[in-house]
C-alpha cells in the first residue's frame, strides 16, 4: 500500500546495498543511468545533490549519442525497479555488444538474471513490490554503491533518522486541500529542477491529475508570457495553481524573480503557493521536499477519489505496444 510505503519512507535510507560480482565493477569517473520513469528519479536527485559528478542521464531507447571514447570512459548503470523495462534492457543490450562498463540496479526481472548470467555487477534492490517512484531512496543508494562514492552514501544513510514525515504530512494534507480542483504548476531554480520533476510526477501518478514544471529563470523567457491573462485567453489557464519551491541557497536572484513572478501572477488572478525547501543539509532538504510531495499528492487523491498507486494507464499503454 502507497500510504505504508510513504510512512516507511525513511526506512529506506537503513538499507545496505551490496554490489555482486564486485570484482568486475571498476572505478569511475563518468557514468551514464538508462532508466525510466521512477527508475531514473535517483540519478536526477544525485545530480541535484552533487551538480559536479559526470551524470548523464538517458531515458529512452539505446544509449545517448555519445562519441565512443566518451562513452568507454562511462560506467552505464541499466536503472529498472521492476528489471523488464523495454527501454532499459534495450540500453543494456547495446552496451553490452559494444563492450562498454555496464552495471545493473534492479528488483527482479531480465536484468538481475542477465547480470547474474553474465557476471556483471549489479545491486539487487529489495523487492517490496512498490510503485518504483516509491523506491527512489532504495535505488539512490544502490547508485551510490555502484559509483565508489562511499561518503555519499553514508552521508545519504543519515536520512534513517532525520526524515520527519509526521511534520510533512501535516503539510501535505493543507497544500492538498488548497491545491484541489486546480492544475499544479510546480517552478523551482534550474538546480532544483529534478525536485520539481518529482513533484510533477507524484502529481501525474498518485493524484491522477494533470501537473507540470519548469524551471526558472528559463520560463521567465518563454512560458510566463502564457499567462499574461488577456479576456480571451483567461479561461485556458483559469485552473493553473502555481507552486513555488523557494530555497534560501539560491541565487538571490532567483529568489528574487520568484517574488516578482507571485507579484504578476495574482495581480492577473492565479493562486500561487511558496513552499520553502529545508533541512539540515542539502541531501536532508531535497528529500524533506519529496517526502512533502508524496503526501500531499496522496491526500490530493484522497479528496479525488482516485486510488493513488496503481498506474493503469500505463498498464494498459504496455499492454497495447505489446509489452
């Protein structure tokens, strides 16, 4: 159940990934994470968190188009809760006859017994048969172990016990009830982007709603000019609730342009929120951040009256491609 996983939530970080065929997996410097959906959801917070490690993150067939003296210098981390993701196997399949560094993060599935066939490293995630953007702490640290960065790790394995998601429910559950019967517009600084991101996507997946992100001080350029409410065009955004993830390590700039733009935006009538990202360090603030979004995309679906974790559509979408 969603509502166990989002109160266990914490637990994750007490988990100790260990690395099979170990001997094979070489120190990196570079590295590539194939996933999808919430499978790549820890590679983009690791990104966040350290913006100066060598991350490339693909979400798509194959692998990124890469020079192939880059991608010899990579360690390829084939990224799949479930380990049956069409797209990741695809990747892995690839860099495997092109001879290049490859590791596996997986639950179960093709993945974990091609590693384990083919003797290559790989970290058997618990199978707690979760929805996989519920196991993006689990996968973090199974990222980590694969990447040498052990004082990451240790760092990240603090969660355990400074997660308080008691204080973030109750948070949650007012955002909710503000939010409902609108359409969340989530902005947050270009460093605080892949937190948006999951906002987005807890939104899409638990609440069932349409959702979306940007980042500033990219939308200042483009998307912001949507919204300047003219009588005919007012009512194609009249449902738009905007979220703002202010963070106090932020350019001031930045935090500046988002006090402006709550200016703009209820000058013409929208409904914005600031939601201030904190925590006793930076890895403590980001999750601090997602643990918030979890419970106030569950509450969201309670008042929906939707089931928050199933996922039919894509269920069915797989059905239809032929998965």
């Amino acid at each position: 159940m969603i509502l166990d996983d989002i109160k266990q939530y914490a637990k994750q970080f007490e988990y100790d990934p260990v690395v099979e065929n170990a001997a094979k997996l070489k120190k990196h410097k570079k590295f590539i994470v194939c996933g999808m959906g919430g499978s790549h959801l820890a590679a983009d917070i690791i990104k966040a968190w350290h913006p100066e490690v060598d991350l490339i993150i693909w979400s798509g067939y194959g692998l990124p188009p890469l020079h192939e003296n880059d991608l010899k210098e990579r360690l390829i981390i084939a990224s799949s809760y479930s380990g049956n993701t069409e797209e990741v196997i695809d990747a892995f399949v690839e860099a495997r006859a092109r001879h290049l560094a490859l590791a596996v993060v997986a639950s179960r599935g093709k993945l974990i017994a091609q590693a384990e066939k083919n003797k290559i490293p790989y970290v058997a995630l618990p199978d707690f048969h979760q929805q996989p953007r519920m196991a993006t702490g689990l996968s973090m640290l199974a990222m980590l172990a694969l990447m040498g960065e052990r004082s990451w790790l240790v760092e990240a394995k603090q969660l355990a016990t400074l997660l308080t998601l008691a204080r973030e429910e109750h948070r949650g559950k007012d955002l909710a009830k503000r939010l409902h019967d609108s359409v969340p517009i989530v902005y947050a600084s270009i460093r605080n982007a892949a937190i948006a991101h999951n906002w987005k996507i807890k939104f899409n997946e638990t609440a069932k709603i349409p959702a979306f992100d940007n980042a500033v001080p990219e939308l200042n350029h483009n998307e912001m000019t949507g919204y300047d409410a003219k009588a005919r065009t007012h009512a194609l955004s009249r449902q738009f609730h905007f979220v703002f993830l202010k963070d106090g390590a932020d350019d001031r700039r930045i935090i500046k342009r988002m006090s402006v733009m709550e200016k703009l935006f209820k000058d013409r009538g929208f409904k914005s929120e600031v939601v201030l990202l904190q925590g006793k360090n930076e890895i403590h603030k980001i999750f601090s951040a997602l643990a918030l979004a979890d419970w106030t995309a569950y509450h969201a679906a309670l008042l929906y009256g939707v089931e928050p974790e199933p996922v039919p559509m894509v269920e069915e979408f797989k059905k239809l491609i032929g998965r």
